[in-house]
C-alpha cells in the first residue's frame, strides 16, 4: 500500500466570525469572533484512516467541512492527491468533487424523504455522468444495494421505511455511488444502537479493503475510534494536541487531554474494540 499523502492539510485555520449586529454597525465594534481550528495539520495516506477525536466543540466537524470544500479556511492548505484546492481551476475542483464525499452523524436527515431509494442513489451517478443509459444505472443501483447489504428491490422503497442502520447503508451505497476515494466520516455511526454500529463499521472496514478508500473519520468515540483508525489526531479547542499512530496514543497517550478522553471510556469498551480489530 502506498504512503504517500492522499490528503495532505497543512496549518489549517478557521476563525468564525459573529454577524453584525446594528449597533455593531452604527459604532464600527467588532466581536473578536470564535477560533475553530488553529494551525491543524495531518495526512492521510491513500487506503489509510485518520481520526479526529475530541469533545463537542473542539473543531472536528469544522476540519472536516474545510476538506470537503464546504467552507474556506482563513489560512493553511489542503491538498488532495497533490492537487492544492486554493489554487486549483474551476474545472480540477469541480472533477475532486466526485473523488471527496460525506457519510454524514445522521442518515435520515441526509436522505431526500420524497425520493424512492434508487432515485437517491442514482442522483450522482448521472449528475457526474458516470453512465447515461437507463438499464445500467438501475443496474449499478442494484449492485451497490446488493454491496451495502441491502437487497435490489430496496431501490423501489423510501427512506422511512427503513432503520437507521439501513438508512446508514443507504448513505453509504450513495457515496460508491460517486465512486469516491476519499470518505469524509462525520460521526457516522454516533446515532444508531450499539449493535448496529458494530455492523455499519465493519462494512466501512471491509468496503475499505476491498476499494482502496482513504477515510477522515470524525468522531468522539474511542472505542469506535480504537477500531477503525490508524493514526489518531486529538483536538482540543481547535489545536492539534497530540497525534500519531492509534497503537501508540492508546498504549501510551504524552497529552493530558488525551490521558482525561481515554480514562472517560470504560477499559471493558476500549478491550472489546481492540480485540474486535485483531480478529479480522
């Protein structure tokens, strides 16, 4: 497997700043504003996961709208398979769009409800002209329904139908259906039972192997983290306080943040996920 970067983020920052009140306006007072991220930097290589980790409000969800090109950064640098989003043309960003996609925290929201899933799944197959005939896009929808573990006639259903694990893996099917390369997981598992986590991270883990895909994966779950991720990064208050190899930050967290976020997780958690990861 390759080790180069897939994704490489250099120094990101992002500063929120508050909306401008009409007094604000009438005396020229501006609020100092919210700092999200502060100089974060990391890689990904391809086929590798790296996961953010930290409480609510630390800056994950904002890292990973940045590499999603959802919103800018003030400053620093993304890079995606080489390529410099700042500076790349319309038409590069444009092609990165199929290659970059989201699995968002809850699949029923990100799911049109008045769209049969066939019609969710097909949306980006034809909006990125991947195929164009009628009988091989319903094709494709079918084998990717068949590769989520659901079954081809699910295409002809709606979103309610289905339990949130389902709806996940519909989430999911969509996303191969970009034929993406590189997954943004924002808390993917986070509102489904405990159970159906298990299953849905197993999918990603083997959907992974199987395709090559390069994962950031967002998340305040340790023991979720602990299974997936390879290399770890720990935010806290949009810095960057630790990072490095999952075996290594688990065995032996140096930060005292990271020390504080592992005591929270119950040992028994963080033993089941290990042992999960080494049985495969």
């Amino acid at each position: 497997m390759s080790m180069q970067p897939f994704l490489h983020v250099e120094a990101l920052t992002k500063l929120f700043l508050p909306r401008q009140t009409l007094l604000g306006r009438l005396t020229g007072r501006k609020g100092g504003g919210v700092l999200a991220l502060d100089e974060v930097s990391f890689l990904i290589p391809k086929g590798r996961t790296y996961a953010l980790v930290g409480e609510s409000g630390s800056g994950k969800s904002t890292a990973a709208m940045l590499v999603a090109g959802l919103i800018k950064p003030d400053r620093g640098k993304i890079e995606i398979d080489g390529i410099e989003l700042a500076k790349a043309t319309p038409a590069t960003r444009q092609a990165l769009r199929r290659r970059v996609q989201m699995v968002f925290q809850d699949p029923f929201t990100s799911l049109n409800p008045r769209w049969r899933v066939g019609a969710i799944i097909s949306e980006p197959v034809q909006a990125l002209g991947l195929l164009s005939d009628r009988q091989a896009i319903a094709a494709r929808v079918v084998d990717l329904l068949g590769r989520v573990g659901l079954d081809g006639a699910d295409a002809a259903r709606f979103p309610h139908e289905f339990s949130g694990g389902q709806r996940q893996r519909i989430a999911i099917a969509r996303m191969l259906a970009a034929e993406a390369e590189l997954v943004i997981c924002d808390e993917p598992t986070s509102a489904l039972d405990v159970s159906v986590q298990a299953q849905i991270l197993n999918l990603m883990r083997n959907l992974q192997e199987d395709l090559g895909l390069t994962y950031l994966f967002i998340s305040h779950n340790l023991a979720v983290v602990r299974f997936m991720a390879d290399e770890i990064g720990v935010l806290k208050a949009g810095r960057l306080v630790e990072s490095g190899n999952a075996e290594t930050i688990f065995a032996d967290p140096q930060h005292s943040y990271t020390k504080a976020l592992l005591a929270a997780v119950p040992e028994a958690t963080v033993e089941a996920a290990v042992a999960a990861r080494q049985a495969r």
